[in-house]
C-alpha cells in the first residue's frame, strides 16, 4: 500500500466532488461531469491499490 498513492487518489476524490458541486451550483453541465470523471478516477486508483495489497497480503 503506498499512502502516498492513496493520498492522491483522495485528493482526485476531492476536487472531483468540489468540481461537481460547483458545476451544479452554476448550471454548468460539462463541470458537473468532469467532476464525475475525477470521482470515477480516484475509485480506480483506490481500485488498484486495493488490487496490490492483497497481492501483497497473499505473498506474505
């Protein structure tokens, strides 16, 4: 597990759903959806952490 990846990866989480709130605040359709997409990213990135520590757990 690397929380420096994590670290990011809750970052990308952030600003997403900073971004998507701001974007329905205005009305603007095409920030509200990156918004979504930065959301959807961070879950990969989770993902994939998630993915190297139970490998990690199984070597172990």
């Amino acid at each position: 597990m690397s929380i420096e990846d994590r670290a990011k990866a809750t970052a990308k989480d952030i600003e997403g759903k900073l971004q998507e709130g701001a974007g329905k605040l205005t009305g603007d359709r095409e920030a509200q959806a990156k918004g979504k997409a930065k959301q959807a990213e961070s879950d990969v990135r989770h993902g994939v952490e998630d993915a190297k520590d139970n490998v990690k757990r199984a070597i172990d």
